[in-house]
C-alpha cells in the first residue's frame, strides 16, 4: 500500500488536505474510489471516536487493487471562514458536492488511476448525494451507497430526533423539539429560496439547505442513471434504517439488474460489529475500537472488480 498526501481543490478558495491512497505493485492503471464523508465536519478519515471507516476502507481497498482518495471535509477545515463567506446560502454544494466532483477531477488526471473506472462512495449523507455528485460533474462509472437513504434529509432529522427521546423528562423535552422542528419544515417546497434562507432550522444551518438537497433527492437521481450501484446496510444500523431506507431502495430499483442490495447482519452505521442498536447508546457505540470487516472489503472490490 502506498499513500501519497494530495489537495483537493487546489487553487481555489478551500483547498483540502487529504491522501492518495494505491495499491503496491500496480501493472497498469488502478480502478479506484472517491470517500464522501456523512453529515457534519469530519476529518479524512471520517473518525467517529474510536472509529476510522474512510482509513479502513482505503486500506483494505488497496489491499485488493483498488486506489482510493479521502480527504478533509469543508465544514472540518474551513468553519468560520463558510459561515463567513456563504453563511444563509449555505447548501449541500459548498458543503460535499463541489469538493467530491475536484477530487474525481484528481483522480480522473492521475495516469496511475484509471479513469473508466472511478467510483464515487458515500457513507451515509454521502451515499445520499453520491448520485448528484455524479450528475453534477464527477462522471464516475457507478455508486457504492454505504447506509444511505432515498428520503429527504429533513424526514430523517425528524425520525432520528424522534428516537433520541428516551423517557422521563427529557423524552418530553425530544418530543417538544420534534414537534417544533417539524413545523418548521412544514410548507418547506412552497417556500421561495428568500423566504428559506430567512428562517433558521437548527444553529447557524437554514431552511434552505434542506430545501436546496430536498428539492432533488437520491432517488430521483438514480432514477434518472443507468450506471451500476451497490448498497449497502448494516443490519443493525439505528441511523440509517434496514427496515425503512434499505427497504426503499430495494423497492425503488427493485428492476435494477446492474444495481446490487446486501444487508450485513450485525454490522451498524460504520459497518463494524454493533455492541447496541438504540440510537440513546451512540456515544457508547462509537467510543469502542473496531475496525470495517473483510467481508464488506471484499463484497466492494468484487462489485468493482465486476464480479
């Protein structure tokens, strides 16, 4: 395995640290994937506490002959200076898509790499824009979707507030902000772009990001593309849902016989072996050291590989 420090983006306004990762030996021009990080700031290797999904994954990647790219998020290196310079107009583009599709650009000019053979793999709200990511410039030749979700981002917020709850006190504090999240959601796609950016979701992040993601979701974007897809799930996943976001995808490209569905009994969000599966026990999820397993590893270079 051989690891190269690269940037993505650079020269433009928020160039990335990240690393270049190929396989040792090569005798031609590598197939190789692009990491795209889940919601918040992450670093490159989308550590979680104790967990480090994108490092095993390029890791156990080059392992198998595939080269992969990760690097910092644009919310992980450059906060302030988002909120500064793009602040209400924030949106999923300054965020994940623009960087994704430099770093398939990377890739794309790499002679080590080759360019029929570029994946675009998300992990969670990764998996969710990797189809855009795609449409929007990176051109890649199919999608890996790791726990990902073809519904709008603002239902799942609201689901996953809705677990968090708990009993007691603070299961009617959870409720209250649900309740109170949820209408603000309401009306959302009747709103002007204007009147999105006025309104405040959570924090500093407005309505219009959420309308600016949800008015075009992954669904409709694999919909509209015949490339290869592989999804993925853990069976045991309290973020993403086996039995609700797994289930739609199924449902949605059920006729798909490029697209590829596997379900991996005991693994959670990161795709390593779960110790709970209540979301109330995050914190204590992520806080143990484990690592992707061989299997998810193999199953990912195979779809690759095409077999």
């Amino acid at each position: 395995m051989i690891s190269e420090k690269i940037v993505v983006g650079e020269g433009t306004e928020y160039p990335l640290n990240g690393l270049l990762t190929l396989p040792e030996g090569l005798s031609g021009p590598a197939p190789a994937v692009v990491m795209v990080h889940g919601s918040g700031p992450s670093d490159m290797d989308e550590k979680v506490m104790k967990l480090t999904p994108f490092k095993d994954l390029a890791e156990g990647l080059a392992e198998r002959g595939v080269a992969s790219v990760r690097y910092d998020k644009r919310t992980f290196a450059y906060a302030r200076e988002l909120m500064k310079n793009v602040g209400k107009d924030m949106s999923v583009w300054e965020e994940t898509v623009e960087d994704a599709i430099l770093a398939a650009c990377l890739l794309k000019n790499d002679p080590r790499i080759d360019s029929e053979r570029i994946y675009i793999l998300g992990h969670s709200m990764g998996a969710m824009l990797a189809p855009r990511i795609d449409a929007e410039g990176a051109d890649a030749a199919g999608f890996i979707l790791m726990a990902g979700s073809p519904c709008r981002l603002e239902d799942i917020v609201i689901r996953q507030l809705g677990q968090s709850g708990g009993k007691g006190l603070k299961g009617k504090i959870v409720e209250l902000a649900k309740r109170n999240l949820s209408k603000k959601f309401e009306g959302l796609y009747e709103m002007s772009d204007e009147e999105a950016k006025k309104k405040k979701a959570s924090g500093p992040v407005t309505l219009y990001y959420f309308k600016e993601m949800g008015k075009k979701t992954a669904a409709d974007y694999l919909l509209e593309s015949s490339k290869p897809c592989f999804i993925m799930q853990g069976e045991k996943d309290f973020q993403a849902l086996a039995d609700e976001d797994f289930a739609a995808f199924r449902e949605l490209l059920k006729n798909r016989p490029n697209t590829k569905f596997k379900l991996y009994p005991g693994l959670d969000h990161s795709f390593v072996e779960a110790i709970y599966d209540d979301i109330l026990y995050a914190s204590k999820e992520y806080a143990a050291e484990r690592h992707i397993q061989a299997e998810v590893l193999d199953d990912i270079a195979g779809f690759i590989s095409g077999n």
